[in-house]
C-alpha cells in the first residue's frame, strides 16, 4: 500500500497539495466565488481568498526548500507552522460533529456543504504536512522514518503535558459551574450566562438550571482523556480511539482558542473598543475561553507522546 511507504512520497505531497490549495484560492479571489474558503475559519471574499493564496503559495515555497534541503535543522519547526495554519483553515470541519450534539446544535445555522468540504481539504493538508515534518527530522537525525524509534513507556514529559491540559481547563469549568449556580463573575449580560436558549436544547436548560452546565461537563470529560493518555491507566483504553479523540480534539480547539485569547487580550489591553464576546468581561474571553488555546497544545502534545509509547515494534528499524 502506498502508505506504507509515506516518509518517501510526504514531502513532495506536501508539496503538490500547497499548491493546488493556493491556486484554488488565487482562483476563487479572481472569479469571485468562494469556494469555501476563509481565512481562519472566519472571513470570506476578496482580501480572505488573496490571503489565503499568498500564505499556501509561501507554504509551497518551503515544501520545494525541505526537498532540496533535506538536512535543514529549523525547516520541520517552519513546517508545524503550516500545521497549524491548516488546522486553522480547517478547523471548522472538526468542529462539525458537534451539529450532532443536540444539547449544543438547537437553532445552528445549516452547514455549508461547499466550506465544510473545503476544510476537510484543509485538515488533509495539515495530515499530509505532518507527515512531511516529521520524515523531514527523522531523516535528519538520522532515526527510523517510520516510527522515530522507541519511546519510555511512560514519559515525564506526558505526566506533565497531561497536568498542562487539565489546568488549562480548570478556569472554564469552575465559571462555567458557577454561573449554572446562579454566581455571575464576569457576566454584566441578563439571564442564563453561558446557556443561550436559542441554542441549548431543553435538557441542557434543565440541566444548567439544577446546577449542571453542560459545556462544563465536556470540559471534564477533556480533563479525562488527556490523563488518560498520560496515565498508565489509560493503556487499558481502545488505543485508535484516544488517537481519534487527542488529535481531533487538539486540532480544534487550539486554533479556536488562539482566536479567542487573542481577541480577549486586545479589548482587555484596550486596543479594540469591539470584538469579545457580548456581556462577558474582556478576562473572561482571553482567560477561561482562551485557555482552550493551551489545552489543544498540550493534548496534541500528550497525544503524540502516547502515540510514540504505545506504537508497536517497527519491522523496518
């Protein structure tokens, strides 16, 4: 199977796909339909498309530079970047499932099939990038391509990554617990803070009236899952699904979080007059919700780790 195979073909993927990604971009700025593209996940038109077309068109530019430069020591740490600039573009499709949350989906708007698509060309990209990173510092470091070597079975690093992730939640899920209390830190706004009706179905109203908020539950269920991809414990659990869940969950939420902290910090620093979220204090928006920004970060962390730790012997080292 060519996958087999893929630290030979992932640069020149990598590659092939910036491109095409850019010139669809730089196509649907001239022409005028969208395409599905935005930039962040956020804008479309014009400005967004020819953003969106310079930035991939630079990522082809250090795609053809890994392949020629196969011994370049920072050009994987350029090439995350793309990562994540991928998941960025892409992070919406990641964000979809919740649409089948229907304690969290009442009255969302439709799914744009045409942008939805195109982010899942996006987090294709981010996959065929990573591959391109990581064959890329192997081959440098002169270690298996295929699975880097062996890891401790229980890195310190991941004891820590996994304490990282749950602290970084800690100060959304205690607001989140208190305003479903009736306490309103933060909240200048009327009503239920945090359990909009328009989009809370009615069990998650009755539960956030009894002191449940439902968003904070999945909060801890995060907290779980990065200690149990930190734990020994967590070596009992499905491997394939706590990959599907670490990687899905870290490439959603840390982009979204970026964009919150970033937009809470300048309205708290006063260098934007609009822009966080209605009713909710400017540290609201950079601390509870930008946290997710840290959390993404250290679970794609704790999840690469336990993919190393728990990956089978390589027949090819």
């Amino acid at each position: 199977m060519p996958t087999k195979n893929w630290p030979a073909w992932a640069g020149r993927a990598a590659l092939v796909w910036s491109l095409l990604y850019a010139a669809g971009a730089a196509l649907a700025a001239a022409t005028g339909p969208a395409f599905g593209y935005a930039l962040l996940g956020k804008g479309t038109g014009t400005a967004a498309e020819t953003a969106t077309a310079a930035l991939y068109a630079a990522a082809a530019v250090l795609a053809s530079v890994m392949l020629g430069r196969p011994a370049g020591r920072w050009l994987p740490v350029a090439a995350w970047g793309v990562v994540g600039l991928c998941l960025s573009s892409g992070f919406g499709f990641l964000l979809a499932p919740a649409h089948l949350l229907f304690f969290l989906s009442r009255n969302q708007p439709p799914l744009d099939l045409a942008a939805l698509a195109n982010q899942a060309v996006a987090v294709l990209g981010a996959v065929l990038w990573a591959g391109a990173a990581l064959a890329h510092r192997r081959h440098r470091l002169g270690t298996c391509p295929y699975c880097g070597g062996r890891a401790p079975a229980v890195p310190a690093d991941a004891r820590r990554a996994g304490l990282v992730a749950v602290a970084a939640l800690v100060p959304y899920t205690a607001l989140k617990t208190m305003w479903a209390l009736g306490l309103t830190p933060g909240y200048t706004g009327t009503g239920r803070p945090g359990a909009d009706p328009r989009y809370t179905s009615d069990l998650g109203l009755w539960l956030y009236d009894h002191g449940v908020d439902v968003t904070a539950v999945l909060a801890l269920v995060g907290m779980a899952l990065a200690l149990a991809l930190t734990r020994p414990w967590g070596r009992r659990l499905p491997r394939p699904l706590l990959l599907a869940l670490g990687w899905t969950g870290a490439g959603a939420l840390a982009p979204f979080g970026l964009f919150l902290a970033v937009i809470g910090l300048l309205t708290w620093t006063g260098a934007l007059t609009t822009g966080s979220i209605p009713d909710h204090a400017p540290w609201i928006v950079a601390v509870a919700y930008g946290g997710f920004c840290l959390f993404g970060l250290a679970l794609g962390q704790s999840t690469r780790l336990y993919q190393r730790a728990t990956r089978k012997n390589c027949a090819r080292c």
